[in-house]
C-alpha cells in the first residue's frame, strides 16, 4: 500500500483535534478548581462555613444493570452465527469443519442471555 501526502495531513488532523479536545477539557477543569479554590479563599477570610467540595460528592450505590450484558449476548450470539453461516457456504467441502471456529463466542452470548433469567432480576 502506498499512502499520499493527503493521508498524512488527515492523521495529523485527527491526532492534533484528540490532542486540542485534551487541552481544552484539562483548561476547563483547571478553570473550575480556580473558582472553586477563590471561593473558599474568600469564605474563609469572611469567616463563614466553607462551602462543600463539589468533586468529593459521595457516590450512591447504582443497582446492576442487566441491559448491557443482554445487549452484548445478542450481538455475540448473532455475530457468531452469522460467522458461522458465512463460513460454511464460502469455504470449500474439505475445510468447512472450520466453520465451527466461532462457537465459543455463540455460548458466550448464550451465556449473557441466559444471565438475567438465572439471577431471577428484572429489567425495571
């Protein structure tokens, strides 16, 4: 494969806007602990309670959500057969016993399937 100088200038564009976004996203929270720090500066020189931290905040405990892993079984289940599919009509007599390859991913996603109902959980 030979690349173009077009090529390069687009890579150099995308990894030059992941960097920029970065820097912006660090400047910002930069800016906040400043106005965050003033704040406190000033309430202690009144003399009054300082005010709460917002970045220490307690995180409440969120309830498993069981949507994601019967999303990723649906995928793995339906990827792997289709896999499988492909792979036997494409490949010649002798080496369609290949075409099995990808069924651990099938049980994978059968698995997460199956998750859920085992646990006895319901969506909502």
């Amino acid at each position: 494969m030979s690349y173009s100088i077009g090529d390069g200038i687009v890579t150099l564009a995308v990894a030059g806007g992941i960097v920029g976004y970065l820097y912006i996203k660090y400047l910002g929270r930069q800016k906040k602990l400043e106005i965050i720090h003033q704040e406190r500066m000033v309430a202690m020189e009144k003399g009054i309670p300082l005010p709460e931290f917002p970045f220490d905040q307690p995180r409440e405990p969120r309830a498993a959500d069981t949507t994601v892993i019967t999303i990723l079984g649906i995928v793995l289940l339906c990827l792997s057969i289709g896999t499988m599919i492909v792979l036997h009509t494409t490949l010649d007599h002798d080496s369609r016993s290949f075409s099995i390859a990808p069924l651990p991913f099938a049980f994978l996603g059968v698995g997460f399937l199956a998750y859920p109902l085992l646990k006895g959980t319901s969506r909502r």
